[in-house]
C-alpha cells in the first residue's frame, strides 16, 4: 500500500476511534461505575494489552532516569486530561464535552507562541476568535445553559493534553511508540487510582457484570489501544499536520455516537458551534497554506450562506 493511501487511512481509523470514549463511558455510568472506575479499567486493560505485545515482541522494558522522569509527568497529564473530560460527561452531553476539548490546538500555539517564542500570526488570533465563538455557542447549544463545571472540567482536560502535547514535543526522547504509550498508561493508571483514593472518591469500584469488562475493553482498544497505534503510524507516513487536520472527525463522531446512540439533541445553534470550533482548529493547523485572499474568498461565502438561511 501507497506509503500516503496508508498513513490517511490510519489517521482516519485513529480520529474516528478515539471519538468513540462516550460510546464505552457513558455505558458504565448508567450502570453506577464511576469516571475513575471506568479510567482505571480503560488504562489498565489497555497497558496490559500492550505490555502483551512488548513481551510477545521482546522489547526492552528498561527505562533511564531521565525517562521515567518524562514519562511520570506525561502520565499525570494524560491520566489527568481524561480524568477531567470523562467527569465533565456527567455535566453536559457527551457530543459537546467532546467538541469542546477540541479546542486544544488552539491551546498549544498559544503556549508555543509565550513559553518558546514561536510568532504569533494572523491565523492564530483569528483561530481563537473562531474557537471562542464556537464555545459560546455551544454554551447556548440546547437552548439551556451549559453547566459552568462541565465547561471548566473540558477546558482543564483540552489544557493538560496541551501540555502533554508540547512535553512529547519538546522532551526529544527516543523510545518505541508502543514503550512509550506503554509507560504512560502505566502511570496513568497509577494517577487515577491515587485520585480515587486519596481524593475520598470511594475507590475503584469492581465491575460485576461481563457486559461491564466487554465496555471496559471496548474502551481500552478502540480509543486507546487502537486510536493512540494509528495515530503514530499516520503521523510516520503523512507527517503530524495532515493527521492533526484529520483528527477533526474526533467530536463529530463523539457528536455522531452522543445524538444516534444516547439520544442527545442537536439543534443548528450546536451545528454552527462545532462548525466554528472545527473550522479554527483547522485554519491554526493548515494555516501556513493558506493566503489572505483565501480566507476572505471563504469568509465572503460564507457570509452569502447565511444570508440564505435567513
């Protein structure tokens, strides 16, 4: 297979799975599990499947001190970020909470552009005008107000997988993608369970019905195990920018999976805000290629749409 056709296919298959987190959470929610239940058995089982295919593989298991050092903070972050956006599923509808945590590309060129210097461009501002445009729609998006802590719980989660974006990045560590992911899950299972214990969450509650594992492992391949695998072989043979666009079908799926499976309304005040929010991350991560003149061309016609549907 074509080195491109195989890298697009990948980044389609890894964006449309890791949109599927509502599909398995939302399940084991309505049947009592907590969100650090449900984390701690999605990490687990999934560190459990991949630790499977390092012994089955032969990979070294070993680890340097600056690398456990990288990978404990890469797990805090990640364990952290789902922690916070499979909480906020209990303040608003799935389909939102997840287009909203969409807004982190938005988050990482700004942090680039303070803490390392890259310049600030046009396209990055009007990006944040459109991403914040979108989110206020979205505040309004059933004709009720969004709850405050589901909108802060998303955007601590889009801010920690910033983060933990820029810490691979910048940390320039040479590992196996599977050592990698490995490590981390490892150590987010260790942050989550520390947070239900300490925290005074009640624990890790067990799960007690095999239609509850078949959930749990749904979640740990799908949008872990298999979202995290394609992601890294669409990124070695596209390159990151075009699997970073492609990674726009996260929360329309989660969208998609929130109105056909939960019965989740979607009103054209919604549309408009996942339109607006999709089109800024969009514009931040292909704006390089795109002119002046193109965004007034699409800006004009889009002007002339709305001028029908009124």
């Amino acid at each position: 297979m074509d080195a491109r056709v195989k890298g697009t296919i990948c980044g389609i298959v890894a964006a449309v799975s890791y949109g599927t987190n509502p599909l398995g959470a939302l399940f084991l929610y309505a049947h009592g599990i907590s969100a650090h239940s449900v984390l701690f058995y999605r990490f687990l089982l999934a560190a459990l499947v991949l630790g499977g295919l390092m012994l089955v593989r032969r990979v070294d298991f070993s680890l340097s001190r600056r690398e456990l050092g990288i990978l404990v903070l890469l797990g805090a972050l990640f364990g952290t970020s789902s922690l916070s956006l499979f909480v906020s599923f209990h303040y608003m509808d799935a389909g939102v909470a997840s287009t909203l945590l969409f807004v982190y590309p938005v988050m990482v060129a700004v942090m680039m552009a303070l803490f390392f210097r890259e310049k600030v461009t046009w396209v990055t501002i009007f990006s944040i005008v459109l991403a914040l445009s979108g989110i206020g729609l979205l505040y309004q998006g059933d004709g009720e107000t969004l709850s405050m802590t589901g909108v802060l719980l998303v955007m601590l989660s889009s801010l920690t997988y910033a983060v933990y974006i820029i810490v691979v990045n910048k940390s320039s560590m040479v590992m196996s993608p599977v050592k990698l992911t490995f490590y981390v899950l490892l150590f987010c299972v260790l942050t989550v369970a520390s947070h239900a214990f300490v925290g005074g969450h009640g624990g890790i509650q067990w799960l007690d019905e095999p239609a509850m594992w078949g959930y749990a492992l749904l979640l740990a391949l799908v949008p872990t195990v298999i979202s995290l695998i394609m992601m890294v072989v669409a990124v070695q043979n596209v390159g990151s920018t075009p699997t970073a666009i492609m990674g726009a079908l996260e929360p329309l799926t989660a969208v998609v999976i929130g109105v056909g499976v939960f019965g989740e309304r979607l009103t054209m005040q919604l549309v408009v805000g996942i339109v607006l929010i999709l089109a800024a991350v969009v514009l931040i991560i292909a704006g390089r290629a795109l002119s002046r003149q193109a965004l007034v061309h699409a800006l004009h016609r889009l002007s002339s749409h709305r001028g029908r549907f009124r």
